[in-house]
C-alpha cells in the first residue's frame, strides 16, 4: 500500500472524504479569511505570512498584470482566440512564451542581487562577472517603453521603504537595486531606471522568494491581464487576426521581390 500512497508524496494538500486541508489549514477555514495572495504564499512556502508581508506581496502581483497588446504573450492570447482556441487554450498559448528574454528578468534580478549581497567583492566587479555569464543587458533595468521611468518602479519601491520603516523587511535588496541603478547610470552617462522586473525582484527578494519562484509568480500576476484581453477579444470577434492588419507586410530579403 505504502509502495502506491508513497508514489506521490507532498506537504501542500491532505484530503479525505469531506475534509482538504491546505499545508495543515482547513479549507474552510482559509475560505472568508484569507487573501489569495496570502494563499499563493501559504502554498508555495508552507507557512502565513503576516498581513504585512501579504500587502507588500500583493503590491508586486498587482503591478505586474498587464503590458498591453505590444507584449507578445498578451498578443499571443489574443492572437489565440480569434484562431478558436478557448480560455483556456489562449492562456497556455500566452503563458509559454514567457520565458527568460519576456517575463524571465524578475527571476534573473533576484538572482543578480542575491549574487551581489553575498559578494564581498565590489559591486563593479560582481556586475561585470554577471555580464560575462549572461550578456551585457543588466535584468532589471532599462524599459524599450517607458523612458526615463517606468512608473511602475518608483511606487513599488516606496512600498519596500514604507515596509522597512515598520521592519516588514530589511531593505537589504532595495539598496542592492539602488546600488545597481547608480552604477549603471555612471557607466552610461544618463539613467537607465529600474523596471518592473527589478522592481518586483526587489519585492520578491526581500520576502525571501527563492529566484526561480519569481518567475511563476510572474506568470501568475501577468495572466490576469492575459485572462482579461482573451476575454475581451473573444467579446469582440475577430477571426484569425495575425499580428499586424493584412494591409501592411514583412520585409522580404529573398529573391525577385514583388515591386508595389
Ligand atoms: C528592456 C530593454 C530590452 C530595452 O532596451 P533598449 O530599448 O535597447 O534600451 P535603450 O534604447 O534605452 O538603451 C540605451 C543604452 O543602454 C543600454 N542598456 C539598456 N538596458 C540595459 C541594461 N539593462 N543593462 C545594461 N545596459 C543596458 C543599451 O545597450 C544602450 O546602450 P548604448 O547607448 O551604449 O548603445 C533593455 O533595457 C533590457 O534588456 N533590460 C534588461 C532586461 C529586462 O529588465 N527586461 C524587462 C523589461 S520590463
């Protein structure tokens, strides 16, 4: 019997007729009580966090929902659902093309500035061993968009501030992205802000979320907004739509290309 029930063993769930337990809580004594993020923390860590630790938590799921049709993931849902696909469907579409170049510079961030606190060496040096491993774009940093500053950033920072004044967290990779921030903007010569993914990797960081988590729980923030603009396109119609009107074309390279 043990050689069946042992097949898969977990800490999350128990169940039996009538009764679930979720890492020792009752449902229905989560169900009226608790937040999701706060059910988000108590499944992938074990334990509550405080009320505290659950807004700051939240912060960062909020902030990070939605980018707009421009981000291919949100394109890819949409894009889904005019070709047939369900809710469902359009939503894996979306959330597998979150990967390390979209959607992967949280995890990446969490790892630099755990890398850098750890380091005894100066920051200069740390950066440049990063910059060797994974190529000189710093995660974290930078917007394609939103220049000089992505607005996202500088709010979820003052909430890690606000949070270290009342000793939620120590501050600790807040200083390590502001570090990286004013190092970058040396080197370059004008500021290269921190985005929404150094951002959220601050957050993240400082609640002691291992680095690979941050990325799930990206995926997780950013499928409210793939969730929504599947819905909305399937209110709207639409079929088979590609990703720019059929008026305008790729450039070709080949050859005998058609004159217009
Ligand atoms: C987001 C990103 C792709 C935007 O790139 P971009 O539009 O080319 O950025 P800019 O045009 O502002 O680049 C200006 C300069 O800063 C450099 N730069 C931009 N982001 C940088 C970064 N994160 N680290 C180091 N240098 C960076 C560029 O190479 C460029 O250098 P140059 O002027 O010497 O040629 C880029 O900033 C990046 O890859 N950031 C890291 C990954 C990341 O955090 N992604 C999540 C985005 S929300």
């Amino acid at each position: 019997m043990s050689d069946v029930s042992d097949w898969w063993s977990t800490e999350i769930i128990d169940m039996a007729p009538g009764q679930i337990r979720l890492r020792g809580h009752p449902i229905e004594d989560l169900i009226g009580a608790v937040s999701f993020p706060q059910v988000i923390w108590l499944m992938t860590r074990g334990d509550m966090p405080s009320e505290a630790q659950a807004k700051l938590f939240e912060a960062a799921l909020v902030a990070a929902v939605d980018h707009g049709p421009q981000a291919p993931s949100i394109a890819a849902a949409r894009m889904a659902m005019t070709c047939g696909l369900s809710l469902n469907g359009a939503m894996a579409s979306a959330v597998n093309m979150l990967d390390d170049v979209h959607g992967g510079a949280g995890e990446q961030a969490v790892e630099l500035y755990g890398r850098i606190d750890a380091s005894d060496a100066p920051l200069a040096e740390v950066l440049d061993a990063w910059r060797a491993e994974h190529g000189p774009f710093v995660p974290g940093f930078g917007h394609r968009f939103h220049k000089p500053v992505d607005p996202r950033a500088p709010r979820l920072l003052a909430l890690v501030d606000e949070a270290r004044e009342y000793g939620t967290v120590s501050g600790k990779y807040a200083a390590v992205a502001r570090s990286i921030e004013a190092a970058l903007a040396a080197e370059k010569g004008k500021p290269l802000p921190m985005n929404i993914d150094g951002a959220t990797a601050v957050i993240f960081a400082e609640l002691g979320f291992p680095a690979p988590l941050a990325r799930g729980l990206f995926c997780l923030s950013r499928s409210v907004g793939i969730l929504s603009h599947a819905w909305e396109q399937k209110q709207q119609g639409g079929r088979n739509k590609g990703p720019t009107p059929p008026g305008y074309r790729w450039t070709y390279t080949g050859p005998n290309p058609i004159e217009d």
